[in-house]
C-alpha cells in the first residue's frame, strides 16, 4: 500500500456500556462504504486490502466484473459490488479499495476474488446478540446476500454472506447467460 491508502487497524468493540465478557461470542468484521451504505465482511475471508489500480478489462465478462489484477503473479478477478447488487458501477475516487477475499469451497479449495469497495471504514468486534435476521424486503440488495443486520452505533450496519455474493456457480450462470445475449 502507499501513502494514499488508509485502512483502518483499529477494533472496535461494539456492546454500548459494556467491555466483552469472558465466553461471549464476539466476531470480527470488516466494514466498508459503498454510496450511502455500511456493510461488512467476516475478517476471516478477508486477505488483504490494496488500492485500486491496474485493472485489465476482459471482454464479455458481466457488467459487475470490473477485470482482473496481478496479484503477486496470481490473476485475480475484481468485482465490482455496488454493480454486483444491481446498483450502478461505483464510481472511483482516491479512496476506493479492493478488498481481496479469500473463499474456501467445499472441496477444499480456496479462490480469491477482488472486491471494489468507496470506502473501507474499520474493524469492528461484535457480539453474536447484536446480529439480527436479515429482513424479508426493504433493502437496496437481494435479501440471500445479507447474513445479518447489526446495530453500529444507531446505524444498521448490513452484514454480507459473502459466499452467496461471491457464488462461483451464480457468476458463471450470469457469465453464460451474458455471452447467449450477445450471441
């Protein structure tokens, strides 16, 4: 990274009036801005976080794939999200991101993916009681993406389940359905 990306190194710990107690499930999540919204993402899929540059476009990919970047010799697959939740491409400042996530499939494998972000903001700690369902309907991205909503601060910050966003089966079946139209 250099010296015109900042992340944030700090965790939060969010129970108001109240330190962590000893055998209280508490997760770390990574949160981030896209337009005027919060949303976060397990700190476990998380690599690394580096600025945004270097992109190489690949032609008949879906619209929320930004392209590819070489990452360390490794061709990794961008994805733009606020694209990818069927909101219009995001728009790139100095403080735009890509978060690398790491997935582990079934198998065993693990792909990594990059995903463009406006902002990262910072870590938080939250505590499994301050996790609520994800809502059936009123939310600006589909409903199976959201693992849960968790009050920040009297913010709703909107908890990703990655694994559904970043769905290699979904993006190829997209990716498919994309090439049949342009044929």
């Amino acid at each position: 990274m250099n010296e015109n990306t900042k992340v944030a190194t700090e965790v939060i710990t969010v129970r108001p009036g109240q330190t962590a107690l000893a055998g209280q499930d508490l997760a770390q999540y990574l949160t981030f801005s896209l337009g005027a919204e919060t949303f976060a993402i397990g700190i476990l899929h998380i690599k690394e976080i580096i600025q945004y540059g270097m992109l190489t476009t690949v032609p008949m990919m879906p619209g929320f794939v930004r392209g590819v970047i070489n990452l360390r010799g490794a061709v990794v697959p961008v994805i733009d999200l606020a694209s990818r939740f069927g909101g219009p491409t995001g728009s790139i400042t100095r403080r735009t991101c890509i978060v690398i996530v790491e997935l582990r499939l079934p198998q065993g494998e693990t792909r990594v993916f990059g995903a463009v972000v406006d902002t990262v903001n910072a870590v938080l700690e939250i505590a499994a009681a301050d996790i609520e369902p994800a809502p059936q309907f009123g939310t600006c991205i589909r409903t199976d993406f959201i693992a849960g909503m968790a009050k920040v601060n009297g913010r709703f910050v909107i908890l990703l389940d990655i694994d559904r966003v970043l769905s290699m089966d979904e993006m190829a079946a997209l990716s498919d359905a994309g090439s049949a139209a342009m044929a």
